[in-house]
C-alpha cells in the first residue's frame, strides 16, 4: 500500500495524544493502538484504488463468462459427438440391415459395429494424430500418437472453448462412420476378415490424409487454416461422402456383381427396419453437421437449419421424379432422397442460408435418383446399397454448389467483408471446390484399387459362391437374424 504525508502525521499525533493521556489519567492505553497497532494503521493507509478494484472484478466477470461459455459448448460438442456415433449404429447398421436379403442382415449390421470399435482404437494410437497433428500438407505427424498432448487443454488452432479431448472424440466419430458407408456396395458377398483389414489400411491411407488436407492447420485443402487451395466442407462431402462414395464404386467393380445379379430379384428384406435407421441417420446428423460449428453458437443454428431443409427438399424432390417415372412415389425412395440430400448439404450447412439449402436438396434428390436409377443400370455395376450413387454423386453435387451458394453474411471464414462463395461475386471458389473434388476422387480410386489388390492377396475378399447363396450370417458368423422356428 501507498502511504500519504498527511495521513502518516494525523497517525503520529493521535498516537502520541492517546498514549501520553493514558498516564495522566490512570487508565491503560486504548487497545486499538497497543493490542493491535496493525489494525489501526489499516485505518489510515490508503486502499486499493477504485479503478484497480473495478479491473478486478471485470476480470474476474469475463473469466466465469468464459468458463460459462466452455461449459455450454462442450456440453453441445459431447451431445453432437454422441449423435453421431448414432449415426453408426443403430442408423446406417438398421438402414443398410434392412436393405440387404435377409440371410445376410448381421454380417452387414455387424460390420458395422465392427468398426465401431476398430476405427476408435486406431484413433486412439494413430488417427487422431495423422488427421489434426503436424502442419503438413498432405498428412499431419505424429505428435498426438497414443492421445499424447490431448487433454483438458483446448487445441486454439480448432476449437478454441473446449477441451481438446472432446474436440478429439468428436472427431472420431466421422471417422467411425466413413468406412463404414463403404460396406453398403460389398454388401452380400465380401468376406468379413477381408473388411476389416481392408478397413483398416483404407483409414489409414485415404481418410486420415484427407482429413487433414481439409480440416487440418496447414493441410492443402484448408479454408481456415492456411491451404493452397483453400476447399469449403463445413462437415465432410469431400472427406466423408466422396471418399466413401467413390471406394464403394471401386471395391464394387473390383468384387463383381452378387451370384444372379441383375436377372434374380434382391429386393429389401424389411423396408421397416430401413425407415428407422434413415430416421435416425436423419437425426444424428444434426449432430454431423450443426455439431461441426464446434460451439453452442448462431452458427451451430444456421447449419442445424440448413440441414433439415436440404433433407426435407431432396426427400420430396426423389420422390417427385419416382412419382413421374413409375406414377407412384415408394418409402425406399422418400428415405433413399432423405439420405442424399444430408449428404448434399453436409458441406454448405455452415456457409449457405435456407433457402439456397432448399435448392442443393432439391438438386441433390432429382440427380442421385438418375444416379441409382439410370447410371447404374447403363454401366451394370452392382452398388447394392447405392453407397456411390448416394454418398459419392450427392458429395461431390454438394461440394460444387458449396462454392456457388456460400455467403459470408452466413459465415465469414476468409475474414468479415470478404466474399465467400459465387452469390457473394467470388466465382472463383467454385475452381477451389473443383480442385478439392478431383483431389477426394483421385485419392480414393487410387487408395482403394491400391489397397483391394493387397487385402486380396493377403486375406482374399469376395466369399466363395456357395458362401455368397448360404448367406453371410451363418457362414462368416455362424448365426442368424432371425429365428422363425415355431
């Protein structure tokens, strides 16, 4: 504390009165002075000045403003991180169960689940660190192996209010859920130890170099974060859906069409158990794309928005063209259209309005009808669960209209007042979202074919046609999906 000359004096000659009346008239020395002289000499120093106590509290204020602001993001980040697992199983495990002949219902939904479980140990040891670790652009390093680093910390270059551990498992939930989409052009006749090995050297090859090309600190793709050519995906078209649409277009020529394909008829076995899982998927992206904001925040809103509507649109725009083409509309084809427009949409949820959402689900619904309805019958490759017609023409439809629609007002990522996408005048950025997509397409075919020759080798890939007639669930996992003895 500061001392003033005046307060200092006034100090001395109180003192010297009371101490030298004390004598004169036989009674002790006030207790203030002689008990506690400290005490008394707070009386008359000076305090803290008002200023310094009102910076004291302001800082206190904005510091459980902060804590406030974390709490409530992680909270949104940890529910958007559980969603998504959901997406997994049970949505695409019920989506692409239901799908499938009924002898083959587990082994599908059990790859699914399968991966589950393998793609989050990988990540734990590898994949976190080769997606989000290093400055690389192509693949990021390996400072982050075995979960080194990743604690209650936030990582500033990603997201900077919560803890870095939740922005990790959040991620590895797109990771869980990418290979897995993939299963749905092998479905029925691909071995399962062939899956998962292949699974596995395919997220290391494919997803993990692309995931950082886009979303990582210095990864060549990345809008925000300093790449060459810098690519909107707000939540994967180009690192989900078109590198898991266009690997399920390669392992389905590599493994051949089913034993009786197209002459014998494979329809869905329970077109139920898909309605719910498309639900699901339907719910948990909410989850995939508003989640992606990485805070409870007006983006989060929009992008939450923007997904519905895109989902909604593509749904009635698929079941408008089957309505045209076969005069009536099918619940396959409502729920198919649903799933495309989500994939639509999953780039542009965090840079696009409404209404150009509408629009990319409606565009995205008319053109994977013709994809599974017209493209695969004119080239006779069997997709069985249309994973490439979906996922792979939706992503790359979404990722180019990406660059036409986004906005800056919507979501100013190269800096406030910057034009963003074509509806601002930067037309420019729909060639950036081109480079991004051969970039997602040539690693993929490349990765894939590379991979399948290898995995064949090693493990073989497609179950002997004896297999393929039995049915999965017994052959490769010795059970069944249903029991209907009675």
């Amino acid at each position: 504390m500061k001392c003033r000359g005046c307060r200092c004096s006034l100090l001395f000659v109180l003192g010297s009165m009371l101490l030298a009346a004390a004598p004169l008239a036989g009674e002790p020395a006030p207790s203030l002075l002689t008990a506690n002289p400290s005490r008394a000499a707070a009386l008359f120093f000076e305090t803290p000045e008002p200023a310094q106590h009102v910076a004291e509290k302001l800082a206190e204020l904005d510091q459980r403003i902060t804590a406030a602001q974390s709490s409530a993001d992680n909270a949104w980040m940890l529910v958007s991180a559980a969603l998504v697992l959901m997406m997994t199983g049970p949505g695409l495990a019920l989506f692409y169960g239901g799908l499938v002949r009924r002898k083959n219902t587990l082994a599908i939904m059990m790859q699914s689940f399968a991966l589950m479980a393998l793609i989050t140990v990988m990540w734990a040891l590898v994949g976190y660190s080769l997606c989000f670790g290093g400055s690389g652009p192509v693949v990021g390093g390996f400072e982050h192996a075995f979960l080194r680093g990743v604690g209650a910390e936030p990582n500033p270059d990603y997201a900077g209010t919560i803890p870095q551990m939740t922005f990790m498992v959040y991620q590895l939930m797109f990771a869980v859920i990418t290979p897995a989409l993939i299963t749905g052009a092998t479905a029925e006749r691909m071995r399962f130890s062939g899956t998962v090995l292949f699974m596995v050297l395919w997220f290391l090859v494919v997803y993990a170099p692309l995931a950082h090309m886009v979303w990582g600190k210095g990864g060549l793709l990345s809008a925000s974060l300093g790449g060459k050519f810098p690519t909107l995906d707000f939540a994967g078209g180009t690192v989900v859906h078109i590198s898991s649409g266009v690997s399920a277009l390669v392992c389905a020529l590599y493994l051949g069409k089913r034993t009786g394909y197209p002459r014998q008829p494979m329809p869905p076995h329970s077109l139920v158990l898909s309605f719910i899982g498309a639900c699901l998927l339907w719910v948990g992206w909410f989850g995939f794309n508003a989640g992606s904001a990485l805070a409870a925040g007006s983006l989060a809103s929009s992008a939450f928005v923007a997904t519905h509507f895109g989902a909604a649109a593509a749904a009635l725009a698929w079941s408008a063209a089957e309505w045209i083409k076969n005069g009536r509309a099918s619940a396959l084809g409502a729920i198919s259209g649903a799933v495309a427009g989500l994939v639509a949409i999953t780039p542009a949820a965090g840079f696009v309005g409404p209404m150009p959402a509408l629009v990319i689900g409606a565009v995205a619904g008319v053109c994977c009808f013709a994809m599974v309805t017209r493209v695969k019958a004119a080239f006779g490759y069997d997709d069985a669960l249309d994973a490439f017609g979906v996922h792979g023409a939706g992503g790359t439809i979404g990722a180019l209209l990406t660059g036409v629609f986004a906005q800056q007002v919507v979501n100013p990522i190269f800096g406030v007042g910057k034009a963003v996408g074509g509806l601002d005048g930067h037309w420019g950025q729909v060639g950036n979202q081109l480079v991004g997509v051969l970039v997602a397409w040539a690693f993929a075919l490349v990765g894939t074919t590379v991979l399948l020759k290898i995995v064949d080798l090693l493990t073989g890939l497609r179950v002997p046609e004896e297999h393929e007639q039995e049915g999965l669930d017994i052959t490769q996992h010795g059970e069944e999906a249903y029991n209907l003895e009675t």
